[in-house]
C-alpha cells in the first residue's frame, strides 16, 4: 500500500495521527498495517444518544476570525435519519467535519456514542473514527487503480484485520450493494451509480455506527441517485443511523428527520425560506441559483449579467 492510498482512504489522517503500538500476535501480510486498538475510559451511560452536540462552535482563526458554525445544540439517537439541509456557504461542511471527527470544536462538548470526544488525543479520535463512522462522498473518493475489491479492502487496513479477511469481508459488502459481478472491476470501467455503490460498500466495511452522507447522489441522474437512495433507505431500515447532508429538498424528504442550518446557525426542521422570502409557506430547499436580478461575476473580457425571471409559459 503506498502513502497515497492511505490519504485517499483517510484523507484527515496524518502520519503523527497513526498509533506506534504494533500487535504482536503474529505474522501478517507485508502490505498489513496493524496498530493496536487505542481504548479509551468507559463511556458516559447514554443507552440511545449517538450525537450529542453541546453549544459546539467552530471559529477559524484570523486575522480575522472568521465563525463558521455559531454554538449550535443537536441530538441524535441510535437508528435515526436525519437530513442537514442548506444551500451553499450555509456552514454544512463544517458541521460534517466536525460530526466525522475530522476537525475539532473550538466551543462547546462533542459527545459521540457516549465518549467526550472534544477532550480525546487526535489518536484516540482517529481511531474512533475508522471504527465507527463509515463516510459516503459525492466525488466517490475511489482510487483508480486499485479494483472495486481492493477499494474496500484498504478501509480495513488500520482494523488491524489480515488481509484475507479484508478482502472477504469487501466482498460480502459488494454484494450487500448488489456488485457481486463487479468484484474485479476498476473505477474507471464503472458507472457513477456502480461507483457510489462501491463508496458505500466501503463505508460500510467496518460495521460502523453512524453513516455521514456528503450529497451522495450530487454527481448522478435522477434515475441512479434514487436508486441509490433506496440503498440507503434499506440500511437505515436495518437499524443504521445515517445523517444526510443536502440542499436538495427531495433528497431530505427521505430522511424522517430534518435540520436546517443557514449562516452557521443550526434550526429544528427545514425551514430555509422561513424569515428570507416574501409570502408563502413553501418551506422548500432552494437551489444554489440565484434570485433574478443577481448580477453574475464575468469571465475575463466579457460584461456582467444579470439573472433573468423564468419565462412565462406560452398560452396558446
């Protein structure tokens, strides 16, 4: 395994993140990276809680600083589906980043399957991460050479798991997403639906916890991406927690839960026009087009534009 395919694999993960405590129970395959298992002290009691966010805030440093999250409050209990909904800038990747462990709060307490993570060694973190959250991106995150099997596999790596059993358990998960007969395939030589399908697979590799969803059907047709929201449906059907973000409505809709956040700001339900659009109650995501009139910035050499109306539909 080369250093790149680790930083696909782990794309927060440092060298000064991996643990120096090699097991020692026996020999393995030379590409086997195996750590021990950092454990961290018992757990708060919290029978149901998975998320637990506790005025957590995210401030980057200036100058000058700039608030991406505000302290924000949220709850989320074992078995849910939640959808994070906003349109663009509205501080959802940040939110991500701190759900998954790939960046710490500068407020508040992030509490995660019972552990205060806010407190925890970036290796104790980084271990609770590939144990127990399993990622879904938009681009895929594949690497291009290496087989729909092996893409599975190399998630396990840091399980301290041999590699025949990497690969078995990769297998089982291809075919739980229905690509049994792409086992051998490489990314290049699948569709975007097969290709998300592969991400899942690996996401999933680890039995985790909890599945954080980055617009997973963002680069697929409707066809293909309602598919592949009915692959979600089924495994939260099965008891996983997933938590979806989107500004797309439709794909919310699925969730049986919805958060809005909008400026950094976290709100119960979706109510992104609540409060910013004149009349109606249509509480529908918008799109990240803007409203008419918005002048667009010009390509080097050409004026500006300015966003016209939809047309009328004609009357015969």
């Amino acid at each position: 395994m080369t250093e790149d395919d680790a930083t696909v694999i782990l794309p927060a993960v440092s060298d000064g993140a991996l643990h120096d405590r090699p097991l020692k129970d026996g020999a393995l395959d030379d590409d086997t990276a195996v750590f021990a298992r950092v454990v961290d002290a018992e757990p708060a009691p919290a029978a149901h809680t998975l998320i637990e966010l506790d005025g957590v805030g995210m401030t980057y440093a200036g100058p000058p600083p700039v608030e991406a999250l505000k302290p924000v409050q949220l709850h989320v209990e074992n078995g849910e589906y939640v959808a994070i909904v906003g349109p663009s800038g509205s501080g959802k990747s940040t939110l991500l980043n701190l759900l998954g462990l790939l960046d710490v709060p500068t407020a508040g307490t992030y509490w995660f399957d019972g552990y205060d993570t806010s407190k925890m060694k970036e290796s104790k973190r980084t271990q609770l991460r590939a144990d127990k959250i399993g990622f879904i991106f938009q681009s895929f995150h594949l690497m291009a050479h290496r087989t729909a099997t092996e893409n599975v596999a190399m998630s396990l790596v840091y399980q301290g798991i041999p590699r025949r059993k990497r690969r078995q358990i990769a297998r089982e998960k291809l075919d739980l997403v229905g690509l049994s007969h792409r086992l051998d395939a490489l990314p290049t030589t699948l569709s975007g639906g097969e290709r998300q399908r592969v991400a899942i697979a690996r996401a999933l590799a680890a039995e985790p916890s909890l599945l954080l969803c980055d617009e997973p059907t963002g680069n697929l047709d409707s066809k293909t991406a309602d598919a592949i929201l009915a692959t979600l449906d089924e495994l939260h059907g099965q008891g996983l927690t997933i938590l979806m973000i989107t500004h797309d409505h439709d794909v919310a809709e699925r969730a049986g839960r919805a958060v809005t956040i909008r400026d950094g700001q976290l709100r119960e339900g979706n109510h992104l026009h609540d409060d910013h659009h004149d009349g109606g109650s249509d509480d529908r995501v918008p799109t990240d087009r803007p409203d008419p009139g918005t002048l667009i910035m010009p390509v080097a050499g050409e004026a500006p534009t300015a966003v016209q109306p939809a047309a009328a539909p004609r009357r015969n």
